[in-house]
C-alpha cells in the first residue's frame, strides 16, 4: 500500500472553514529525553509512513530542527497544504506584542509562510525556568485573568485576520475559562488540547467541546509513560496495563497503546502519539486506520475512567500553599 493510500484512509475532522485536520498527528515534545535531532528525524520518517499532522510547540526548543525536517518532506513531493502544523505560545509571551513575535518566530523557524493551528499553550502567563522543581512559585505569578487572557485572544484573532494563522485555540483549558472566551470571542476556537486517555478521559470537557463544535486533541493519549519524573505522583496509574485495555488488546491481537489511541478517535477527539521509533508510529497510525472497537469495548474503557489526571501543572500555581487542583476550576469556579 502507498503512503498516499494510508493518508487516505487517516479519519479527519472538517472544520467550519472546511480544512481538514488529521484525527491522528504526531506530538514533538520529547518529555526532556529525546533530542532534538532525533525528533527532527522522527517526524521525516512519520511523514514516509503516512503521517500528515505535526504538533509542536515554541517551549518544546525544537522547532528550528524541525522546520528543516518539514522542509525535507516538503522537498520529497509532499505539497505543503497536505500538512497540518500546530504551534503554541508560550506562557511568557502572553503581551500582545510578544505574542505575534512568538508566532513570527515559530513560522519562520518552520520555513511556512502560514500555521494550520497556532494555540494558547496554557491560560496563565505563569511561567518557569527549565528543569524546575514542581514546588517552585514565581514571584510574579497570578491566578487566570480573564482581561489579559483576551488581550492575548485578540491578538491571536490578528494572526487569522492577517493570514499567519489558518485556526486558533486553546490548551489546558477549562469549561469555566471556555465559557468567558466563547462568550467574548469574535473567532471561536477551532481545537481544544487537553490531557485525555482511558485513565482521564474528562469527559464532561470533552462533551462540551464537541457541543460548540470545538475539536478535542488528546495529549498524552497513552498515558505519558516517558514523562518527566518531575511529573509524577505515587497516586499516577497507567491504562497501557489496566485490565480492561490488555483484554481488548489481546482479543484483537493488538498493543494496548492501538486501544487507548483508537477509543479517543472513535469517540470523537484527535490524538497526538509521540514516538520516534517507526515502529511505534506504523502500529500508532495502523490502530486509528483499521482497529474498530466494539459498542461493548467502548462501553468497558468507558468504566475504566479512574479520573486520574497525570500532567497537573503544579509550576504554575501562584500561591505556595495551593493545590494543584486550583489550575482545574473542580467545583465550577475559577480560583483566584
């Protein structure tokens, strides 16, 4: 079979512009491990595998490394408006000024002349310094500010009215926070990334994205298993060896990553896999093009919700005492 012919065979979401976004991308951030170089690779040997869709980030450091990748697949025959290419802000470059500069950099360092989707990586400005540890509090950081969140909205809106921009959305996000910015928005947010697998699967989030026609991309969609070790908690769990998934698995004589990937595309959302073996990617691709899980199967993974967030955020509290939970608006209100 082709490379053309997978591409073909990838599902994909349309949206109100009528683009189409790949419901299986390949994520860039190698969780500190691996190289830039060694990403830069990956996402030129996904690209021969069928792969169309690259997420990336300015906070990631490896857009440079991968701009000339894309520039190489490009070069191979692959047109440009075959890609789908994300990037986000930083939250250090919230100021509006920052903010297009930071989507300048990101453009330029990709060799595009347009992003498909440019997103707001977090909704505070809060930022820290690499390698921190999750106890470290910035002087200057504040809880969400809806004002400064807007001010940085419109912004991105100039992006789309200039053409830098095809799509813009949000990242971390909460059902509180969605609401003030669809209610203020003059350009909706087309995606929405969010934390989602069979141990976290949000799905109060995930109904309300689909209801304003926002799409969900899933980060972390395998439970992060190569995630810093600044991230973790001895209260973490893994679906790669929950039961109900190694069952499923086994009955259609799959990996359980190919489960945990292809219940969130059937149920609706995007995923974005990092992995820079291609073995992993074809397996990864394969699971969304021809696994199909039963209405039983969907049900049980839907019982294996163990509302376990893995990615917290705790860098970006802005009080010493404060929970991590504070980030999330749980009871429906947006701390301050």
């Amino acid at each position: 079979m082709t490379t053309s012919s997978i591409e073909n065979e990838i599902p994909r979401h349309i949206l109100p512009t009528g683009a189409a976004i790949p419901s299986i991308g390949l994520g860039t951030f190698g969780s500190d491990t691996v190289s830039a170089d060694e990403i830069a690779s990956a996402v030129v040997q996904s690209s021969q595998i069928g792969y169309r869709h690259f997420d990336c980030a300015s906070v990631y450091g490896n857009e440079p490394e991968i701009g000339r990748a894309l520039n190489r697949v490009i070069a191979s025959g692959i047109a440009r408006d075959q890609l789908w290419i994300t990037s986000k802000v930083w939250n250090d470059c919230h100021a509006p000024s920052d903010l297009e500069k930071s989507c300048l950099k990101s453009i330029a360092n990709f060799g595009v002349e347009y992003l498909d989707a440019y997103l707001i990586h977090w909704p505070f400005s809060n930022h820290h310094d690499p390698g921190c540890d999750v106890g470290a509090r910035r002087h200057d950081a504040q809880p969400y500010i809806h004002d400064r969140f807007m001010a940085a909205w419109r912004a991105m809106e100039s992006l789309v009215d200039r053409g830098l921009v095809r799509h813009i959305g949000t990242s971390n996000m909460t059902i509180p926070k969605l609401r003030l910015l669809l209610h203020d928005a003059r350009i909706r947010p087309a995606l929405n990334q969010m934390e989602l697998h069979p141990h976290f699967q949000q799905p109060a989030l995930f109904d309300f994205l689909r209801s304003q026609g926002i799409v969900p991309v899933g980060f972390s969609p395998l439970g992060s298993p190569d995630r810093p070790e600044r991230d973790r908690t001895p209260e973490d769990t893994s679906p790669l060896i929950d039961p109900v998934i190694t069952e499923i698995a086994e009955r259609h004589r799959l990996q359980p990553a190919a489960v945990c990937l292809k219940w969130a595309v059937q149920s609706g959302g995007v995923v974005i896999p990092f992995s820079v073996r291609a073995s992993n990617q074809r397996a990864n691709l394969d699971a969304i093009r021809q696994l199909d899980l039963s209405a039983e199967e969907m049900q049980a993974i839907r019982g294996a919700d163990r509302n376990c967030r893995l990615i917290k955020g705790q860098v970006f509290l802005w009080k010493s005492d404060q929970s991590w939970r504070d980030l999330w608006d749980e009871d429906g209100v947006i701390p301050q």
